[in-house]
C-alpha cells in the first residue's frame, strides 16, 4: 500500500469506487460452484436484487457499463426469455429469500417497451415473491426514453425512485461527450416524471466534461435544481479504455475538483445534505420506510448478462466487456446458455477475511455517516485499527477524524474519496485489475 501523503501530490481522481472490489478483478473460477452450495450458508433475509437491461438508445463517449446501444428488434424479446430462464433456476438453487431492495438498471431499462417492462415485473413478483407494493423500488432512464407511457408503467408497478442520466444541461457539452441530445428533450423528460409522481427522483450530472467551465456546470446545476429533484449524484469524469472519449483523449485543464467544490456549496447553500463524495439529498426527500438493508452486510442476487451477485466470500457475474465486439460475444454466449449453467457461478473473485474487512471498512469510510467502530467490530470480532493500521494516516492527513465509535472522513477527506477507496484496496485485487485486458 502507497503512503497516503504521496498520493496526496496527486490527482484526487484515482478511481471511482462503487463496489469493491472491481469487475476487472474478477476472473473465471478453478471450479464452477452450485449456487445452492453458495448461498447454503447467507442470511437470505434482506437481499437486494438487481436486474440488468443492457440496451440503450445510443453509447456515451464516457459509458463504460456493459451495454449495447440500438440492438435488433427482437434481441430484447430473446434477452427476456433468457432473463426469464435464469430466474426461475436461480430462484430454485437459492431457495427461499426476502427482498429488501429492487433496482433496475443497464443499460437503460426504460429502452424496453411497455409490455416488456410489464412483464420484467411480473417476473419479479411470480418468480421471487417480491411484494411490488411494500419494495423500494428504483429503475434507471434517459432522457429519450422517459416517455410518459414508460413512466405511468412503472409507477403503477410500485416503482418509488426514478433516476435519469442528464449529466449536462448544455446540449454543447452533451454533444462533446458523445450524447447527442437536446436541452429541451432533458427538461420534457423531467416535466414528464414530474408529472408521473415518483416520490423520488434522482439526477445524475457529470463534471470535467469536455468544454465545460465551472461557472456552466453551476449552471447545470441549478437547471436540475429547478425540478427540485430529491436527490443528485454528481460525477466526476473518467476517461476509460475503449470508450468513446478513451479513443479520442483531448488534453486541457483538470477543472473537476473546482467543479465538485463549487458543486457541493451551490447544493448545501440550496438545503441539500451531503451523503457521500457523490449523492446529495433533498432536505424534503422521503424518510426511507422500506425493509432494511445494509450494503456492507446483505448480499445481492443479480440477474441479467451484466449483473453481479454478492455473497460474504464470492462476488460473481459474467464476463466484463466495454467494446462493442466484447459485449456481442458475451452477450450472444448468455442468451446461448443452457439452464443448468444459471445454477452454478464460475466467473468471480474470492473475498477472504482481508478481502472481507477492507469491502466493509471502504463501504462505511466513503460515506458521510463514517465507519461505525462497534459495528466493525460485532461483525468481524476484531479491531480496525489493528486490521487496517494504515488508516491511521487519515488524520494527520486532515482526512478523517476519529472518536470513541466512529472513523469519519472530514471535507477533504470526503473530496478525496477517490484516491482514499482504491488506496484502501488489496494487493491481490490491485494486482488483479492492472492485469485485466480490456476488451
């Protein structure tokens, strides 16, 4: 592990850190292995699910998620009944589960028409019992396909939390980073969510991007603001191997911590609270009723091509492609799939003790609410300060600080949380994903 103080002298943008660790630290297994085996032994109690639609209207120049932009006609039709296979065989080798969370995502779910979003949720509650009505319940869209139909669709499915990909309200800056789209159709797509009632909505927006400024990232900023949405990711840019903007680097001037700082104050100056580095919410947003669910602790059971499931020790999925050759060939080899294969996972990566404690620790860290040092230690039976010294470093740094029960990150830690997640990752997962070829 690098000293913190000599990553300090660097970019703050090491990494995004969303899940630890990443899917290019996954690799296929020595042995497939039974999911009845794998989940014998997981508190099935309050999971989450996520179901993954990987299609999209068009492939953004910064996208490097695993989807395909304008399939087929009838590849949406095959991929369900694909969907559905494993679903129902997934289902068998688990055995019995209670659902705290639903999330739909890709892609962009809302690609899909009507009857098919209808019958991705009738898939949901025959198939795994999931109580639409009483299930938090989110799902991704874009500004083209946030039609009024789609959105009256989901809302009579229960669905609580609509989350649409503006990223910037500058159809300029839209444009240069590969998303063709118009302002006008950005605000129709909100008015039409807005319209359709959804008790929350989140805006995601992206800053650095090329030709952006501060002073018109504010101005994104409070375009968003005007729909008074519940809650607002903020998002570095990143540029990745093989997408759009990888292929056609341009040089510049970082002005992305200018940005998330002024990002930051405009939306605690307009009442919003602080989360983590990234997600804001709304003074008004709705208290969350739902079944609980911890991130840290309760695993995930991912359906679709480019899902991944959670359990304590294994984090599994399918292979990983962000070219548009790599994601055909993976998604063509799932919709080939047998059934009997959906009843096994052989593509992953192994978490032991180490693996397990530093998930938590970066989990925890990354958020405003701080490590809680009791919980750590009720669940791993052991001291943090022991098990990771090297958070140490984090105060003298003026990163975090420490008290009888908490580790919390301070405003400059919180802006650091992309050099802080992947400082915190293991040796074996960092020799792992610098050894992955992209593709």
């Amino acid at each position: 592990m690098t000293d913190l103080p000599a990553l300090l002298a660097e970019t703050p943008y090491r990494s995004y850190t969303y899940a630890y660790p990443h899917k290019t630290a996954y690799r296929p297994l020595a042995a497939p292995v039974p999911l009845g085996d794998l989940w014998a032994a997981e508190d099935r109690g309050a999971l989450f699910l996520y179901i993954h639609v990987p299609f999209c209207e068009m492939r953004c120049g910064f996208c490097n998620l695993f989807t395909l932009a304008n399939p087929h006609e009838d590849l949406a039709t095959t991929y369900l009944a694909t969907l559905t296979r494993q679903a129902q065989r997934v289902q068998a080798a688990i055995g019995p589960a209670q659902f705290a969370r639903l999330a739909i995502g890709g892609g962009t779910p809302t690609y899909l028409t009507v009857p098919e979003l209808h019958r991705l949720f009738d898939l949901v509650a025959d198939c795994y019992g999931v109580d639409l009505a009483a299930t938090p319940i989110s799902v991704e869209t874009s500004p083209g396909t946030a039609t009024p139909d789609r959105l009256a669709a989901l809302r009579e499915r229960g669905v609580d939390r609509i989350s649409i990909g503006v990223q910037s309200f500058v159809a300029a800056e839209a444009q240069a980073a590969g998303r063709a789209q118009q302002t006008a159709v950005v605000t129709a797509a909100l008015a039409h969510i807005r319209a359709a009632g959804f008790p929350i909505l989140n805006v995601d927006l992206i800053y650095g991007l090329p030709g952006q400024t501060v002073a018109s990232w504010c101005d994104s900023l409070r375009a968003a603001l005007r729909f008074a949405p519940e809650e607002l990711y903020l998002y570095p840019l990143y540029t990745r191997p093989l997408t759009g903007l990888g292929r056609h680097a341009r040089g510049g001037a970082d002005i992305r911590l200018a940005c998330y700082r002024a990002g930051r104050d405009l939306l605690l100056a307009a009442g919003y609270t602080q989360v983590s580095m990234r997600m804001f919410r709304a003074a008004g947003a709705p208290a969350d009723a739902g079944p609980v669910y911890c991130c840290q602790e309760d695993g995930m059971v991912g359906l679709g091509c480019g899902a991944r499931s959670y359990t304590r020790g294994l984090h599994y999925s399918n292979e990983y492609a962000v070219g548009a050759a790599g994601v055909r060939a993976i998604l063509a080899a799932y919709l080939a799939r047998p059934d009997a294969a959906f009843a096994v996972a052989g593509y992953g990566y192994r978490l032991g003790a180490d693996d397990q404690r530093r998930r938590y620790v970066i989990q925890s860290l990354l958020q405003v609410e701080g490590l809680a040092l009791a919980a750590y230690r009720r669940r791993f039976g052991s001291d943090v300060w022991e098990d990771l010294p090297a958070l140490q470093q984090l105060a003298p740094c003026g990163l975090a600080v420490a008290s009888d029960d908490r580790l919390q990150l301070t405003a400059a830690g919180l802006e650091r949380s992309d050099t802080i997640g992947p400082w915190l990752y293991s040796p074996a997962a960092v020799a792992l994903m610098e050894a992955y070829e992209p593709r």
